[in-house]
C-alpha cells in the first residue's frame, strides 16, 4: 500500500541492474505491475558514488580477502528514497532466515527499500540505517540479487488482489504444513492413476484424506516443521 493509492512500492538498490532485465515481466509479476498493485524500481547505487571513478568498494581496514562495500553511495541512495514509513531491508546470509510468515508481513508494508549486498560484504555502518536484515538461507551467494528476486516474487504474490487469496490459505507452510498432493486429468496417466477418493464427491472425505497426505509428506520431509 501506498499513500498515492493501494499499491505497494518496491525499491532495489544494486550494482548489477541488468540481472533484473525482465525477471518481473513474466507472469503473476507483471500482471500485478499491470494491475498497479506494485510498482518495483531499480538503483544503481553506483550513481551516487561521490567518487570521481563511482568507486562503490574499497579494501578492509585490519586486512582480509575482497572488497567491502562503502557506506556513502549506499546511504545517499536509501536516504534519497526513504519515507517515514519506509522498511529498509539489507540482504545478507547473515539475516534472519526468510520465511512465508515474514513474506505475509512484509506484505502489508507501503514501501519496501531493498539493498542487495555485494562482494566480501559490506561496512558495518551501513546497518545503521537497515530496519532488518534477511538471508533466503543457509548457503551463500554471490550477491543478493537472487534473493531481492525472492522477496519481490514471494510478497507481491500475497499482495491483496494479485491472486485468488484462496490460493494463499492453501499454500505449503501455512499451519507449518507441507502441500497436500494434487491431481488433474488424466484419471489414469500410463497406469498411474488418481486415489480414487478425489473422485468420490465426498468433500469431507477429501479435506481429511489431504490433511492426511499433507502430514504423511510433512513427517517424511521436514519434521522439524512439526516440532514447532
Ligand atoms: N547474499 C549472499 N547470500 C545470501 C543469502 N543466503 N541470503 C541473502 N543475501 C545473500
């Protein structure tokens, strides 16, 4: 949500704009930025280097491998854009570990301002002006790119509008619950055919029979979603 209207706006500060060439003119993406539920900018953090070379990264102060990326061109973009109401959020394998319950709150956010660390990582005073930091999980990246794809792709699908919100209740997580098995036609595909209680009508019947199926798979897969 917006305070110009009922949209949510994403802003994404990178080094690396051409990786979001079309990533979000496919699809549930670019029905919602038809439909003004989103609206999604890219910065090149590198225009606001006040560097004569646009320099945006430099060595580590007490040695070490790589570059680090400096506060300043970081700052002046997310202060240039910043609101009030603005979440800023620093992508980094060091965050909090992302998952569709902070998706669904995320979503209710107006204006989400999104920096994609890069290289070795970045100066510690940059997280001065981060609300929260997030990894998309345990394994490391070369930027976070591919993770502000993740966010983007994962919020806007639960933005109000974008998709039948049926659609979310019946998401895997919700209830910390994997998804239930799903068929559609033919019933009987090269002998393997569909359980015959999907067929019967019988809706109480098949509302059990998934749960069922949806904690035979949790069990199997990710018992530790049941402990929680
Ligand atoms: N940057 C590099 N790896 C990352 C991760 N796992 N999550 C978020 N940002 C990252």
């Amino acid at each position: 949500m917006n305070e110009k209207g009922d949209y949510m706006l994403i802003d994404i500060l990178t080094i690396f704009p051409n990786m979001f060439t079309n990533i979000f003119d496919e699809s549930i993406i670019k029905r919602a930025k038809e439909k003004n539920k989103v609206v999604i900018n890219i910065h090149n953090f590198r225009d606001y280097s006040l560097d004569s070379h646009h320099k945006v990264d430099d060595v580590a102060y007490g040695g070490g491998a790589g570059m680090v990326l400096m506060p300043q061109p970081i700052f002046d973009c997310v202060l240039s854009l910043k609101k009030d109401y603005s979440k800023v959020i620093l992508l980094t394998p060091s965050g909090i570990p992302y998952k569709q319950k902070m998706a669904y709150d995320l979503s209710k956010e107006k204006h989400l301002i999104i920096i994609c660390g890069h290289y070795e990582g970045f100066d510690e005073r940059i997280r001065k002006i981060v609300d929260l930091e997030i990894s998309i999980g345990d394994y490391v990246l070369t930027g976070g790119e591919i993770p502000a794809m993740v966010l983007v792709d994962t919020i806007t699908r639960l933005l109000p509008g974008v998709i039948n919100e049926q659609s979310h209740l019946e998401d895997s997580f919700n209830d910390n619950l994997l998804d239930y098995p799903t068929y559609t036609k033919p019933r009987d595909f090269k002998g393997l055919k569909v359980p015959d209680i999907l067929l019967s009508g019988d809706h109480k019947k098949i509302e059990e029979y998934r749960h069922k199926e949806s904690l035979k798979k949790t069990k199997e897969i990710r018992p530790d979603l049941l402990e929680k």
